[in-house]
C-alpha cells in the first residue's frame, strides 16, 4: 500500500512539501523499502527456515543491536542542545541498560542463547557476515558524519517496526517448536520504544526539514537505512538459504553452541532412525551435484545444503524402498566397515537432516 503522496523524484518536484506531505513520503519508503518485505524475513516468519537458518540471523542481528547504542551515541555527541540530549540518551539506556543484565542488547544475547549459543561465541563476533558488519559499520559511519538532521531521518524506519515485530513474534511462536516468549522478550520492549522514538524524530525531521533540498536529503537518510537492513538479509539469504555458500570466515552450522539435551527415545518419529526404518526425500528435495562447487549439495525450496562425502554417499542410498539397514549393509560391504558402527552413524545423521525437514521416514 503507497501512501497518498509518493515520494517524488528530485528532478520532478522541487517545492517545499507540507509537514503531512513530507511525513506522506516518508512514510512511502517503508512501504516500499522495509525489509519486512525481504523473502528472508518472509520465509522466517512462516516457518520455512531450518534452525541453523533461524541461528544464522539472531547471530548476524546481534552485530546490528550491538552497534545501535555505538550509532546513537556519535549522534548525541553532535547535539549543541541539552533538552536534545536529554531524549536522544534514552535510547542508549535501552540498549545498554542502567545496570548490567539489562538492556536490549542483554535481552538480545538471551534470544541467540535460546535458539542454542554460547554467549561468549555471540559476543565474540566471530561468525558475523563480512557483509552484515560492512553495513552495520557504514550506518554508524552515516550517522557520524552526516548533518544531524540526516542522521535523525535515517532512524525513522522504526516507524515501520511494530508491524514487523508482531508478524515476526506470532509467526515464529507458531512456526518454531524451539521458540518461546522469552526467546522473543527483546520484541516486547521494542513495541514501546520503538513508536516514543520515531514520534520524536519524525517531529524533528518535520520541524527542520524547511527546504526542498533539506527533506529530499531527509528522504534519502530514509532510503539509505532501508538499504542498510536489506542488504544484512541479503547476505543472510545467500549464505545460509541459496545457494547457500557460507563465507570461510563465516559461522558454520555448529559452530559456538551450546551441547543440546534431547530426551527424544531411539526410533519414533523424533529419534535417530533405526534399522527398520525406510528414510526418503520429501517432494522438492534432491540429490545434485553442482557444477560450480565441484560438490554434491541437498537441494530444497529456497534451501541449500552442503554435504560431506558420508552423507552423500548414505543419501545416494536413499530411494524411498531400502531401509536403514538395508544401507548400513551395503555401506558395509563397500568399505569393509562393522555394520552395526555405521547403522549407529547413518541413523543419527539421518534424523539430524529430519530435523531440517529435508528428510522423512
């Protein structure tokens, strides 16, 4: 939905917009621009994401919630006046917290902690996306060396975020059996603070933004941030969804967690598969080898998996009619290994990738 008076162009409309226009516009690039209309953040909220996917953005966001008190404050720091000050402070407050165990930054470590990390590999940074920090960092350097005014008008996107707060909180409560609401309690401070922030900077931007050239530059501050959060989703979508190539440096699927409890008994429908079971590859997933990559990769809707030489050679097994130890047996038999060794290993691997719904038994 476009608001009533688009953004226009700098070529097409050189007045002075109206206070209502220029909000008008504003809000116009978030309905074009937010990311909550990224395909990442539409496949995170209708549960189509595997849990390392899901891992793979609360690590990469940690970087972005990390930097946001780091942004607000090179902001404060350009503010001649005290009242100012006095406002803009408040969102550092909410970050960092008054006392230690406190803050959304804290409220943020114990989501990454809920979806399985360790806190100290979170806030070591060392998985994070090369691209994530790029754009993180090119926002704090924005702030930093813009005119204040810009810097302000880049922050409105919170006008948008209560919209995507509650489509992310509903849907992953829904979609995801290891999510809760304390997983999720950073998204419940935001639903307040993120409206209080965006009424005072849209003032701000209405209120000094007096000439043409003044609320296109406040308009484009707008854009950029968008530009911002879209490009982490696009580094997140091609590393870890398709084609799925993660970075060297880049966080690996079990990298820095923490060791899962699982009380799920041998066999059944959560276990590892065991002897009888049949596995096969639901609709839409495939075996294929990738040309590019040199590799064979596990293909499935807008996922893609890498494999080691043990599970492709188990999966070229996979046709739907053999048993797991009808694998086992010729897995056996081909590299003159204990059968019972490699049941054990292929029953465990198999569940792991049932796990992942790209397996069924």
């Amino acid at each position: 939905m476009t608001a009533i008076f688009p953004t226009p162009a700098a070529d097409e409309d050189q007045r002075l917009l109206s206070p209502d226009e220029l909000e008008a516009a504003l809000r116009d690039i978030g309905a074009r621009r937010y990311h909550n209309l990224h395909p990442f953040h539409r496949l995170l909220h209708d549960g189509k994401l595997n849990k390392d996917q899901v891992r793979a953005w609360a690590l990469n966001r940690y970087y972005y919630q990390a930097m946001i008190p780091v942004k607000d404050a090179a902001v404060l720091a350009r503010m001649q006046d005290a009242q100012l000050r006095r406002i803009w402070r408040q969102r550092i407050v909410d970050h960092d917290g008054d006392a230690p165990g406190d803050g959304g930054i804290e409220r943020w470590l114990k989501l990454a902690e809920g979806v399985g990390f360790s806190r100290d590999y979170v806030l070591s940074t060392k998985g994070i996306l090369s691209a994530t920090k790029f754009s993180v960092e090119a926002y704090v350097h924005f702030v930093a060396e813009k005119p204040l005014l810009e810097a302000i008008a880049s922050s409105l996107t919170e006008m948008f975020s209560p919209t995507i707060i509650s489509e992310r909180v509903a849907g992953m409560l829904k979609n995801y059996d290891f999510i809760t609401k304390d997983t999720l309690a950073y998204f419940e401070k935001r639903l307040t603070q993120a409206p209080r922030d965006a009424d005072f900077a849209l003032e701000y931007v209405k209120q000094h933004a007096t000439t043409p050239e003044l609320q296109r530059k406040a308009m484009a501050a707008l854009t950029f941030k968008c530009t911002v959060l879209w490009t982490q989703l696009d580094a997140l979508y091609f590393a870890y969804v398709a084609p799925g190539m993660v970075p060297p440096e880049a966080w690996q699927p079990g990298e820095g967690l923490v060791a899962e409890k699982t009380t799920a008994p041998a066999g059944g429908k959560h276990g590892p598969f065991v002897g009888s079971d049949v596995p096969r590859l639901p609709r839409g997933v495939r075996l294929r080898f990738d040309d590019v990559r040199e590799k064979h990769v596990l293909l499935a809707p807008e996922r893609t998996f890498d494999l080691d030489d043990n599970a492709v050679a188990v999966l070229k097994l996979v046709d739907g009619k053999r048993s797991v130890g009808d694998i086992a047996g010729e897995l056996a038999a081909n590299y003159a290994a204990d059968r019972s060794l490699i049941e054990a290993d292929i029953g465990t691997m198999l569940a792991e990738l049932a796990q992942k719904r790209v397996l069924e038994r």
